[in-house]
C-alpha cells in the first residue's frame, strides 16, 4: 500500500528543517521545489537541458545526475550524491535505464514523487532484463556488445532505434558523444521499488523503437502510475521537453494539493 503525499512531504520537509509555510512561499511549486533528473543508457545529462530550461523558467531548483553507467549500485550512488545536496521534498525523474535508478534511490525520504520517462520501473527483487519477457523485440534498437561487456548502440541504428524525431545533424552529435553501458546492471536485482511507497508518473513516447509499447504501458500500469502519452522517439526527453516539463510540474503540484 502506497504511502499517502501528505505524510511524504510532511517528512521530506521536516527532515530538511524547513516550516510548511516556508516551502509554500517558494515560487510556482509551494512545498516542492527540487527536481533531480537521471539520465538513461547511451546518452548523459546534457540532453535534459530543454527540460532543465523550461522548469527552471517556472522557478525549479533543477539537478541532473551524470550517471556513471558502469553498475545499478554506481548510478544509485551518484544519485544519491545529488539527492543529498537537496533542501527539502524533491521529484526525483529517470529516463529509460534511468527508470531503475530512481526505482532503487527513489526510497529517499526527500524524495516525494516519480517520473518515469519512457522508462523502466523494476519491481524489488526483480531484475531489469526481467522487465522485457513477454513483449515483442525492437529490431531498430540495437546494441553492439564490446569485449569489455559494454555496449554501445549501433551507429548505423541509431537515429532510427533512438532519436528518429531529432535532426540528422542533431542525431550524429548524439550517436557520437554516447556512453557506454555495462550490460551487467540489466541482471543486476533490485533491493528496493520506490514507486511501491511514492505517487508515480509515466510519460510514455509512442514512436519508442527501445521498448515494446505494450511493456511502456504495462510497467506505467502496474506502478499505478499516471499516464501521459506523446508522439515522440525514445528521445522523448529531448523533443517533447515541454511535455516531459509540464507532467514534473504536474507531480510536483499534485503531491502538494494531496498533502492540503
């Protein structure tokens, strides 16, 4: 049984020091104002930056975590990292491989909301290859598998399978400046699900050629998430940053309106 919004930004601002009517004097977002975006597989933070504009525009303190990619454990900790520099309730927002990461950190107690953005949300005791069984394979999506047990995404794949909605010039900065993943963390199991105990929120890309639409919808349901739907590639964070903006914006004021 989830934990209500109330008791969770009650907590998250008690334990930053903070009085209610401190918090709600705080810009556009009364009582939440921090917002922590992690990023997915192949890319790096600089892709939230539309997102990171737009909030911050609206009166957001934004942090993006630069994930290192090299183990769940790794990436948690440099979420946590960021978490801890963290004033009072925050959104905590992943991308795609992302979605595991805020699943796992996301037991924060600053930590009152969740975004998944076309992203995968674990349960605890599961592991993220595990999230995949059942739905249909994604040919354009494809990852060239090194020695070392990172992976790459395919050059030639990569507009298509990753960002097609992005222009060439666009598409080949990315394909070139991605990082690499160890391709170890997708059996790596879970110890926590964060979406069991906070609100969650799923943005889901409807032209996403790194999932199975299907499983998109699936995983947003089982967390009893809400859903927003947009026409956009797995690159949904970077071309529909106002969509993805608008539904943080949305979490943020919906915790704060149930914990009224």
């Amino acid at each position: 049984m989830k934990t209500t919004a109330s008791a969770l930004l009650a907590t998250a601002i008690l334990a930053a020091g903070l009085q209610p009517s401190d918090a709600s004097a705080q810009g556009q977002a009364p009582g939440v104002r921090n917002v922590v975006l992690v990023h997915g597989a192949f890319a790096d933070g600089s892709g939230w930056r539309g997102v990171y504009n737009d909030l911050t525009a609206r009166g957001y303190r934004v942090a993006i975590v630069q994930n290192p990619l090299t183990s769940l454990a790794d990436d948690v900790a440099a979420t946590q990292r960021v978490l801890d520099r963290q004033d009072g309730p925050t959104i905590l927002v992943g991308h795609s491989w992302g979605g595991t990461v805020i699943t796992e950190a996301g037991v924060d107690p600053k930590v009152v909301g969740l975004v998944y953005v076309s992203a995968l949300s674990p349960d605890a005791g599961e592991t993220t290859a595990q999230q995949y069984k059942g739905f249909a394979a994604t040919p354009e999506f494809v990852i060239d598998v090194q020695k070392s047990g990172y992976g790459f995404l395919s050059p030639n794949h990569f507009k298509a399978g990753f960002a097609h909605d992005v222009s060439d010039a666009e598409a080949a900065f990315m394909r070139d400046s991605q990082v690499p993943i160890n391709m170890s963390v997708f059996e790596t199991t879970l110890k926590n699900a964060a979406w069991r105990t906070k609100p969650s929120w799923a943005v889901i890309a409807t032209e996403d050629k790194a999932f199975d639409n299907a499983m998109l919808v699936h995983m947003a349901k089982r967390i009893n998430a809400t859903i927003v739907e947009t026409k956009a590639s797995h690159a949904v964070y970077v071309t529909q940053a106002k969509v993805v903006a608008d539904t943080i914006h949305s979490a943020a004021q919906s915790v704060v309106k149930a914990a009224k």
